[in-house]
C-alpha cells in the first residue's frame, strides 16, 4: 500500500480520531466550507443544498439524515453534495445542544410542562427497543421543536453560503481561474 502508516493506529486511537480529528475539528471545519464553495453549481444551488443538510439535521431521524437531505435538497433543487456535506452539521458534538433545544422548543410548541422519566426506564426501553412509551414524552416535543429549528437554521445556512459562494465565485471569474 502506498500511503499506509507504518505502526497503525490503535483501538484507542481511532476512536479518539473519530471525535477529535488528529489535526483539530477547525481544520475539518475548513475542509468541509472549502469543499461547499468550489462546488460547480450556482449559489442557489449550493446553498439550498447546504440549508436541506443542516435543516434535516435538526430532526431525531438519526438514521435517515442523509436520505431525507437528499430528498430536501431534491424538491428545492439544491445540490446533493452540498446537502450531503450540509448534514455535517448534526455531529455527536452538536446532537446534544440540537436535540436539547429542540426539546425546549417543542415543550413550548405543544404548549406543556417537561415530564420527568426515570434514568432506568429510559435504559430499559432503549434496551428492548421500545420507543413507543418514549413517544409522547420526549420524541414528540423533539420533533415538534426540531421542525421550527431546522427551518430557522436552513435559512441562516442559506443565506450565509449563497452569499459565501456568490462571492468566491465572483472572486474566482476576477481572477480569470
């Protein structure tokens, strides 16, 4: 192998990886908004690709961020790389402060007090996967929250790159590149 590493990494060390890239997240911050600006689209596109992304990432569907980016990103005619990498923004370092707003907010919504649930039901019922019990107290008021945040952070997203690739492209005919 060409670029193989020498002593590989240990167990230990590619989970560290996985949370806290070896270079630092800034990096991979960077990477990913210099990725989304020199995609070849038109800043509409690149932008309501960057907003399904985000927006999706707001719901609980953990599973599904990817797909339902996509199809987001279909109906509003968005880039799907732009969607993809959009979703980048629900993270484990992000998914807490995500979901715990969205739950604040859906409380509100649905115009209620937060209910309390035992430390170990909550294990029980996650262990045997039963998610209907879960339903009314805490998935119900997430999603209910998730939709408004999502739709608010899309926008934002949107704004800040179509306005971010609207001038690196300008930048970028300038330079005649």
């Amino acid at each position: 192998m060409l670029f193989r590493r020498r002593k590989p990494l240990s167990l230990a060390q590619r989970i560290r990886a996985v949370f806290w890239p070896s270079k630092g997240l800034l990096r991979s911050i960077r990477y990913i908004a210099i990725r989304v600006l020199r995609l070849k689209a038109t800043p509409h596109a690149v932008a309501a690709g960057v907003a399904a992304g985000v927006a999706v990432s707001c719901t609980p569907f953990l599973g599904f961020h990817f797909l339902m980016a996509f199809c987001l990103a279909f109906i509003l005619r968005g880039n799907m790389i732009a969607a993809a990498l959009g979703t980048a923004f629900g993270n484990p370092l992000t998914f807490p402060v995500i979901f715990a707003a969205a739950y604040r907010i859906g409380i509100f919504v649905l115009g209620r007090a937060p209910e309390k649930i035992g430390e170990a039901d909550l294990f029980t019922l996650l262990r045997h996967l039963d998610f209907a019990p879960l339903w009314h107290p805490i998935l119900k008021p997430v999603l209910v929250g998730g939709l408004p945040l999502g739709a608010f952070c899309g926008a934002v997203f949107y704004l800040l790159t179509w306005q971010g690739v609207r001038l690196f492209q300008q930048r970028r005919t300038r330079q005649g590149v």
